[in-house]
C-alpha cells in the first residue's frame, strides 16, 4: 500500500531503524534479513532526499530530519497500532491478544499471581508479558512498544493518562529470630542496623524508599545492594540485617520464610502505585478490561 508514493511499509522499518540505531539490531527486531532493511534505509532516503541516519563508529545516528520525523512517526504507528488492535467488542474468553505489562518484580509477586490464575479461568488465550523495570521504561510507555505501566506516581510519563492502583506502606524487615524485634526496632537501632537496599536498573536508580530515605538525611550501614526486591527476603534469613520493604511484600515472603516485620521508628511516606497507558489507547476495550482485573487482583 502506497501514499503518495511512500510504501507505507517502510515506515515500521523507519521506526526500528530510529529506535535501534543499527541495521543488524533492527532487522532481528522486524525479524527480517538485514539487506532487506538496508534497502529498506536506501528506499526511505530517496523518498525523503535525505540520509536520515549517518555511520558514526558502530551506530548510526539520526539526522536532523529524522528526529523530527521520529515523535509523529511514533504517534502514527501507535494509532495504527490501537485501530488493528482494538475492536468495537472484545471477548476476553476468546481474544488471543497479548498484552505487554512493566511493573517490577514487587509487584509480580504481590499481584502477578493472583492475575495469572484468574486470567487463565476466564481468558485462556490471553497472554501478558512482564516487563521489569529498565532505565528508558517510560519512555517505552511514550513509544508505545508496551500496553501499561504500573509505577510509583513519582515515575510516571508525562501526559499520559493514569488510575491508581493502591497505596502501599512500608515496614522494617528482617529474620524472624533477629534479637532486634523482640528488643523493639527504636531509631538507633534502625540507623545502627547493617541494611540491605535495593536500586534498579543498569544505572542503579534508587527506589521509592531509598530515594526517600536519602531525602530525610536517615543514614545507615548497607551492606549489600541488589537490583531486585524479592530476593531481599531470603537474603535476610539467618543474619541480623534490616531492610526497608513493601509491607505487601513482608508478608508475602512470611507464609513461606522465618520473616517478621514491624512499623519504623520514623514517620515515613506512603507509595501510590498507579495504572499508566498511552493516551492514544484510551478508549481501547482490551486495556480498560485488562486494567479492570489488574485492579482486582490489587485488592
């Protein structure tokens, strides 16, 4: 199919080519043979009379003309995108759709289960990837390359719209036999505390609590970091060491580990998780259903 002489095809192949910024990187991505997206990048710089990406070392970058083509390149393909994807009707009993999800591994402990059983009584061919957290996550949101994200409030993407999910309170964890919680956790025994914190992603980014924690001037001992918040229970079990957890998690981690938690000594701030999708997907069936039972399995 052809618009005013573009083949409208070339344009997925523009988008992977900006995003990726390697030829090689966006044919697996199309899962096309890379001379096919090298003519592909030769058809759309002669339509467009312009080079569109340059070598430099092992990337291309894009030129001028293309980052102003990229944002209505992305606002196009994701309205196409709800328009093949949403119907007037959708039955989950029948839909195979597959929806993309990022929301950490808190989450996919604390609600991932409950979701996946129900779905799999009531949307058997429904499938649902869960993405963890990564550094360009809500920028991924904005590219629309996935369906929700569910984050801190303080994370989301800018004009987008959002529900709330839950507010979720935070406790002092630790080994059920830590001599700690049977003394009573007061603030120097906190601050004294060897800890275990948790910060995401490739460039480390602190979490709610660290985050907040750090605002508060709270200082402590770390003595290990980890990138994930359900292994910091195991990591707790047989030690003296603290963490600031999720008190969902807490609980979660003691119907099947020696974990006790107990309110900190501080008056600490609440976390409001929030649903977030692309506003072009406002009015799509298969979401607002979808978001509908992610809120069920929250409560």
């Amino acid at each position: 199919m052809r618009f005013k002489g573009l083949d409208l095809n070339l344009l997925v192949a523009l988008d992977a080519l900006l995003d990726e910024q390697n030829v090689s990187r966006a044919a697996e991505r199309l899962h096309l043979s890379q001379p096919a997206v090298s003519a592909a990048l030769r058809r759309l710089r002669d339509y467009f009379d312009d080079q569109l990406l340059v070598q430099y070392g092992k990337r291309m970058l894009p030129t001028p003309h293309a980052l102003r083509l990229g944002p209505n390149l992305k606002i196009l393909l994701c309205d196409i995108d709800q328009m093949v994807t949403a119907s007037a009707r959708f039955d989950p009993a029948t839909s195979s759709r597959w929806f993309r999800i990022g929301m950490s591994d808190f989450l996919t402990t604390v609600i991932g289960a409950k979701l996946a059983k129900r779905l799999g009584s009531i949307a058997p061919n429904i499938g649902i990837d869960l993405i963890p957290p990564f550094d360009t996550i809500v920028e991924a949101l904005d590219q629309g390359n996935i369906d929700l994200l569910i984050t801190p409030i303080e994370n989301l993407a800018l004009d987008h719209p959002t529900e709330d999910l839950f507010e979720e309170r935070f406790v002092v964890a630790g080994w059920r036999d830590n001599p700690a919680f049977k003394r009573g956790i007061s603030m120097e025994e906190f601050c004294t505390a060897s800890h275990i914190t948790v910060e995401i992603g490739r460039l480390r980014r602190a979490s709610f609590a660290e985050a907040h924690l750090r605002k508060m001037g709270i200082e402590r001992r770390i003595d290990i970091q980890v990138a994930a918040f359900s292994v910091v229970p195991e990591l707790l079990v047989g030690t003296n060491r603290l963490a600031i957890m999720h008190e969902r998690l807490a609980k979660s981690a003691a119907t099947h580990l020696p974990i006790a938690h107990a309110d900190l000594p501080f008056n600490f701030p609440a976390m409001t998780e929030v649903i977030q999708y692309h506003r072009t997907r406002a009015t799509d069936p298969g979401l607002a259903w979808l978001r509908q039972e992610i809120v069920l399995a929250a409560r």
